[in-house]
C-alpha cells in the first residue's frame, strides 16, 4: 500500500513537470518554442525598428553628396559608398523583422486560395528549404568575414574603406533570419495544429 502511494506521489510529481514543459492549455506548444518564439520575435522587432532609421542616414549621405558635388564643386568619393553600405545593412538587418510581419514578397497563384491551416501547413513545409538556404547562405557569410578579417580586406576604390563592418552586419543579419525562421516555422506549426503562438 505505501509503495503504491509513492508510486502516485511520483506519478503526479511527473506529471506537474511535464504540465510546465508542455503548457498545453495555454498554447498547444512546449513551453520552451513559445518562449524561443517570444525571444526571436523581440529581438527581430529591435533589429528591425533599429534598422528603419538607417534609410535617414542614407538619405542625408546622398544629400550630403549631391549638394557638395553640384553646389559646391567639392565632389566627396566615400558618399555613394556608404549610402551602398547602409542599404546594404537596412536590408540585411530588416530581413528577419519583415519576415516577422509577414510583409515580404511570396508567390500567391495556389497560396490565396488555400485555407488558413493548409497555408499554415504549406508555409510550414516550404521552410524547411528556406532553413536549408539560410543555413548554406550563413556558413559563406562566416567564411567571408574570416577571409575580411584575415586579410583586412578593402573595397578598391578612392576612400578604400575596410568591408568587414558591413560582412559583420552580414553575418548578424543571415543569423537572425535563420532564427526568425524557425519562429515562424513554429508558429505555422501551431497554426496547423488551429493554435495561434505569438
């Protein structure tokens, strides 16, 4: 008798830690994907709003550039580049943030007419190639930016700036697309399953 009631006392014991891993009732999702998600989706928001102000920078460089080229005949060569490199970086950075929105371009010929748990279904199979692509994309960017850094590799160019900031930025940026794919991977998971995770 007492050793059955040890058995029930564990069984429970198991029973509650499973309930903090799992959290079924809230989400339908381990605990630990709802907070991965919650993580990635904050930190593609910073990045991203981060990244918006960039476009400003951009703007007053080329400004910068056309009013000391036309209006004061003192032409500035670092100008156009650095408005490349901050294109460059809004884009990378902002990838993940886009992609957290759902605001990024997609093919919609079968895709429209799909009900909301089969895109979830046909969104969650199509980031598998994605993951695969991001994957391939990150371990070149590495490589380049060890090659940069190595090196102390430069553009070609009159102001001849350094390009490792911006293979950096490169970097950071593939990285935090792979894991906003996997958000967003678990989030359409959830969504097949009819659960919503945010």
């Amino acid at each position: 008798m007492e050793k059955e009631a040890e058995t029930a006392r564990a069984m429970i014991r198991l029973a509650g830690s499973v309930a903090v891993l799992v959290d079924s009732s809230k989400f339908g999702m381990p605990s630990v994907i709802v907070k991965y998600v919650r993580v990635v989706d904050y930190l593609s928001t910073r990045f991203g709003r981060t990244a918006m102000y960039l476009i400003f920078l951009m703007i007053g460089t080329l400004l910068l550039d056309a009013v000391t080229r036309n209006v004061l005949n003192i032409p500035l060569f670092w100008c156009v580049e650095l408005a490349q490199f901050t294109l460059a970086a809004y884009y990378i950075m902002g990838g993940a943030y886009s992609m957290q929105l759902e605001t990024h371009v997609r093919m919609d010929l079968v895709y429209d007419r799909l009900s909301a748990r089969n895109k979830a279904r046909m969104d969650s199979f199509t980031a598998i190639f994605l993951v695969v692509y991001l994957v391939v994309l990150l371990i070149g960017s590495i490589s380049s930016t060890i090659y940069a850094i190595e090196t102390n590799q430069r553009l070609f160019s009159m102001w001849n700036p350094s390009v490792i900031p911006i293979k950096v930025i490169m970097v950071l940026g593939i990285l935090l697309m792979l894991l906003q794919t996997i958000s967003t991977f678990f989030k359409d998971l959830a969504r097949a399953r009819g659960v919503e995770l945010s």
